[in-house]
C-alpha cells in the first residue's frame, strides 16, 4: 500500500518571481486596473506571469469599455472626473473577472490520466461563473436588471 502527500500548493498564489513592482494600466476616466490587486481579488495563481495577466487584463478592459460605451457618454457630462467609488468597484470587478474566465478557458491543463475531463469540466464551471459575475456586474452598473436565462 502507498500514500500519496502534498506538502504544498502546486500552484502558489504569490505573484511569479521577479514581479516586484505593481503593473497598472492607465485608462482616461476609467479606473486605473492594478495587476497586484487583480491577483488577489480573482486568485490568480502564481503560475499566471505578469504578461498574460496584463494581456488578459487589457483584453477584459477594451471587452468592458465597449459593453460600456453609451453608459459612459450618458454619465460623462455629470461626471467628467471619473466613476464614483461604487461605479468603479463594479467597473473593476466586472474587468477583473472577465480575464479570470479567459484565463481559465485559455489555461486548462494537459493531462493524460482521467482526471483530466473533471478538471476541465470543473475549469469550464468556474469560467462560467466568472463570465456570469462580469454580467451582473455590468448590468448593476447601468441599472439593468440581471437575468440568467439557460436553455435546457
């Protein structure tokens, strides 16, 4: 008879080596996306470098933004500062969350043991939640209703 044991997490929550200074991208009067702060809101594991975090990141912001756009210009005369500090919570959850789901579709793992179609399956689930909470946070964030409609 053998055990087997893990001592440690295989996939550290600590940023990769060598990331010692934050990565932010500056957007005009959107928030600033700190990579740092997207790591420890999505648990973005260490594995993840910091250049396919910025990618997906940038990629989430523009996907956003462009949901986004006649929200903007409706709010934009009001407010030419920038968002409120609940306008960009919901702002940066729904960025944060849409590269978490592409980062969980675009990273599976190769495995050949069995195991490997429940973690995909179980990837798959997560990723559709992460898309899910993306919606629900843009549609708080205009004042639509929020609304999950699955076809059986």
């Amino acid at each position: 008879m053998s055990f087997a044991t893990f001592t440690e997490d295989p996939q550290p929550d600590s940023p990769p080596e060598g990331a010692t200074e934050d990565i932010t991208i500056d957007q005009l009067w959107w928030p600033k996306i700190s990579l740092q702060q997207a790591r420890k809101v999505v648990r973005v594991h260490g594995t993840v470098s910091d250049d396919r975090l910025l990618d997906a990141l940038t990629a989430a912001a523009m996907s956003v933004n462009r949901d986004l756009r006649a929200w903007r210009d409706s709010v934009l005369p009001g407010q030419p500062e920038g968002m409120t500090d609940e306008q960009a919570f919901l702002y940066l959850r729904a960025v944060h969350f849409h590269a978490k789901a592409e980062l969980l579709e675009r990273y599976r793992d190769f495995d050949s043991s069995g195991d490997y179609d429940r973690r995909a399956e179980a990837a798959t689930d997560n990723a559709e939640d992460a898309r899910r909470i993306e919606r629900w946070s843009v549609s708080e964030l205009t004042g639509r209703p929020r609304l999950t409609v699955e076809l059986m």
